[in-house]
C-alpha cells in the first residue's frame, strides 16, 4: 500500500464511530474489524488494576483478538473507561439513566482514561493510555431536559452521557488533558506508535 504517508494498511479493532473520523481525519485508511470480545468479563478480570490499566488491557485484548485472524497486518485496538471517584462507570440503559448520571456530575470532576494498543500477528507490539479531567459545570435541570431532548437516546451509547464534538461540550465548565483522549484515542501517541511500526512516514 502506497497512498499519500500512508505505507502499510491498518486494521481498526472498534466500532466506534469516533476513532473510525479521528483515524479518517488525520488521512489514514483504515479497514473496520471490530472485536467481538465480552469487555465486560475481561474488566472484571482485570478489577484489581486501576481503571486506566484496564483501558489499556481491554484495547490490547481487541487488538490481539482482530489480529490472530489477520495475518500479517497490523491493528489498533481502542479502550475508554471514565473512571468516577475511584469507581468505573458502564455506560446507562436508557435516557432516564443518562439523567441521573449527568446529575450527579454536576459541579465534580471525572476522569477519562484512553487506552490503544498495536498487534501484529497476535503479538502486542506497542500500547499506551492517556487521561483526561473533566470538570461539569453547575447546569440547571430545565438546561439538561432541554439536553437529553436534543441528544436523544444516541446518548446511550457513550458512557458519560456526552459527546465532546456535540452539544454535550455545554456540559463542562474546565477540562484538563488532551481533545483526542476525550473522543477515544491518545492520539498523539498513536501517531509516533506508527510512525515507528512503518505504518506512516517520519
């Protein structure tokens, strides 16, 4: 493969739909292969490590799973947990859920943990993990009902309730770390990581 800085493919392990535009909006091509792994039971083994290694122990196991059954090719695999006080929060079942949990944000910090890693015929070759804090301003309850309505349940589908790139930025009164680590990647680190893999010109 030779097009643009691009110089070896790239598999991304995830369906999420912000690492697929963070990867296409820095120019890389990646194929789609999202791992079909419980998270959930593999978190659990891994509950005595801190919520930001398991970030990274669940983006390795995606990306050693994807590439076991691709030979040869390089995949990324991508992990967040937002950790609340000490303890990691799953994303909520419903709208009603996503309300309770942006409530008790309100006027607090949270944290967002990143994690990605490379394998390349089953073998991690590289992984890393960022965090960012999250400081929620002290929103009134007519702001975050007229929120939820505009938002919908595709707030369901991430774990703190918000989308940074999306009306969700109103959430927050300060916020201290890295844009990309909110979305879902470190990216930064991604980048170097292939860069030194080939993956991508110096």
């Amino acid at each position: 493969m030779s097009q643009g800085f691009q110089r070896q493919p790239l598999i991304l392990a995830s369906a999420s739909a912000a690492r697929r535009a963070l990867m296409a909006g820095v120019g890389l091509t990646v194929e789609l292969h999202p791992a079909d792994l419980d998270e959930e039971a593999i978190r659990q083994a891994h509950a005595d490590l801190s919520p930001a290694r398991q970030a990274v122990q669940l983006a390795e196991a995606k990306a050693r799973a994807v590439s076991e059954v691709h030979p040869g090719v390089l995949v990324l695999g991508g992990d967040q947990i937002l950790e609340d006080d000490g303890a990691v929060v799953s994303k909520a079942d419903d709208l009603a859920a996503v309300a309770d949990r942006l409530r008790g944000f309100r006027g607090r910090s949270h944290h967002l943990h990143s994690g990605a890693a490379l394998a390349r015929d089953g073998q991690i070759v590289w992984s890393a993990v960022d965090t960012a804090a999250l400081t929620v301003r002290d929103f009134s309850d007519a702001w975050l009902e007229t929120y939820l309505a505009a938002e919908g349940p595709a707030l369901t589908s991430v774990v703190g309730g918000y989308r940074l790139e999306g009306p969700g930025a109103q959430l927050f009164r300060r916020i201290q770390g890295d844009y990309f680590t909110i979305l879902g990647l470190p990216l930064w680190a991604v980048l170097d990581a292939l860069r030194d893999q080939g993956v991508i010109d110096r």
